[in-house]
C-alpha cells in the first residue's frame, strides 16, 4: 500500500514545489543538453488524484546537480501528473522526518552521504516502508562514487565504468521478467554505468547484451543499467543512466531528444522509456504498473 504523509511535518526542513517543472525552465543557449520544454506527460490513468499521493522528496543536501526546476524537470511534471506531491531535501538526511515520504531520491550528488544518513535511510526503508531511489551515470560523472556507497548497502555493487555501446536498446530478454518492465517493448538508454547485483536480494531490470565492455574492454555482458529490491516493508531502485528518467534535448529538440517521448529529427524512438519511469515510481511505492 502507498504510503501517506503529513506536508505540515515538513516544511521546516523542505521545499515543497507548485507544479511547474519542464514549461518552467528556459533551455538556455540550445546548445549541449538541456531540459526539453515540450515536455507534456502522458498519464492516462493518474495513481491518485491531483495532490493526493505520497510525497517524492528530492536530495539537495549533497550539493546535487539536479533539482525539479533543472535537471530533474520532466520526471517532477510526470510525478505530478501521476498525483505525487514533489519535494526538495535542503538538510541532511539524518534531520529529517522520513516517516513523513514516500520516496526518497539520491540522484548526482557530490559528496558522500554520513555514517548517519546511511543509517537513517536504511531504517526508514527498511523499517518504516519508504522507498530509494539512487540515480548516477557513467564513470567521471558526478555521483557515481556516492551512489555506489549507498547502494552497496541493499545488494547493488554499482562499477565506476563508462559502457560501450553509448547507446543500448534493451529488448527481449535483456528486459527482466519484473513488474516495471510491464507493457514495455523495449528502453533506449545513453550514457551510463553498470552494476552487478546479490542474488535473492536484489533483481536486475536492464541487462547488458553480448559485445557490451568498458572503455578498457573488459565485458560488461550480463551486468545491468538498473537494479531493484526490497528491504524489510521498504523497497528500492538503482539506476545508473540519468536520462531514463527526464526529458532532454541535444543540440535542439527537433534535432534530438532522450528519454521520456525520446524522437530523433522529429521521429519518436523511445516511446517505452515515460511508461518505464512511471512503473518504477509506480512499483517503488507498492503499486501496480501502469502499462
């Protein structure tokens, strides 16, 4: 069952945002990476009614290069609509009432998290019910190392690597017979690392093909993009490829976008990757997918 909350408990030590996400944030120069401002979710059937659901809470604490308003701005529009409320943690995580969220999200941060954090995260996991999620990318991107701490903790031995192929689509049976794999064909997932994983405690979602390796050329067939688990009344996520989980344009949206309603020149080409997010989320807080 999803777990409610008190916002009032909270406030004093998060930002709670109104809905604005992607159609907020400017794209800047349009050159690089940025935020797609087209963005507009797709969630034909809302997990709750608006406001309603449990509270996604966002770490800012570890001097994060993600926020709702940037980075992060298509999957805090997708939590919206999906009846989520979205916060933003500006304290460390041993200050706050984690009994109060849903979900907690450690995604690109630049320093470790505290023998007590580590503390407080696995109780509230695996005691009170929340749920985790960690995010990193590939190898010299920030957070892989202090993702990896973390994660290690449930089962999941994230690798600092960068894996070739830059550019995978999983399908068949690289997708995991898991309940966030449901209704989807397949994923195309850039940039990213790897992780193995602890039989009987944790599971993996998306699994490397023959011919995937490291820049050294070692093989990284069989290894994975993402992993979950449970711990306790609690459940968890790894996902190592920051993109499954935004909406960003490369160089110019009608050039190339990536992740949720990713198209290339205009042409969809990752229709599956919003409906894996919502699964996810979905199944992190003990619901049934979507698809």
């Amino acid at each position: 069952m999803a777990r409610k909350f008190s916002s009032i408990r909270l406030l004093a030590v998060c930002l709670l945002l109104a809905p604005c996400a992607a159609r907020c944030n400017k794209p800047g120069s349009g050159v690089g990476t940025f935020d797609n401002p087209n963005y507009t979710p797709y969630v034909p059937d809302p997990a709750f009614p608006a406001g309603e659901g449990p509270l996604v809470l966002l770490d800012r604490a570890h001097d994060n290069t993600h926020s709702w308003l940037n980075g992060f701005a298509a999957l805090g529009e997708l939590l919206l609509a999906m009846g989520f409320v979205t916060g933003e943690a500006i304290v460390p995580v041993d200050q706050l009432d984690l009994s109060a969220v849903g979900t907690f999200i450690y995604a690109r941060p630049k320093t470790y998290l505290t023998e007590s954090e580590h503390d407080a995260i696995a109780t509230a996991v695996c005691s009170l019910g929340m749920s985790f999620l960690g995010v990193a990318d590939h190898s010299g991107a920030t957070g892989i190392l202090q993702v990896a701490d973390i994660a290690q903790d449930f089962g999941a031995l994230v690798e600092d690597t960068y894996v070739v192929p830059t550019e995978i689509v999983f399908n068949g049976s690289l997708l995991g017979l898991h309940p966030v794999n449901t209704g989807v064909s397949y994923i195309r997932a850039y940039d990213g690392s790897s992780a193995l994983w602890v039989d009987g405690i944790a599971e993996p979602l998306l699994v490397f093909p023959e011919g995937a390796h490291d820049k050294a050329g070692n093989s990284l067939a069989g290894h994975a993009r993402a992993v979950v688990g449970a711990c306790g009344a609690g459940r968890w996520a790894i996902v190592l490829d920051v993109q499954l989980l935004t909406s960003k344009c490369v160089g110019s949206c009608a050039e190339k976008v990536t992740g949720f309603q990713g198209s290339t020149n205009g042409i969809l080409d990752a229709e599956f990757d919003e409906l894996w997010g919502q699964n996810l989320i979905r199944w992190l807080n003990h619901l049934p997918p979507a698809g």
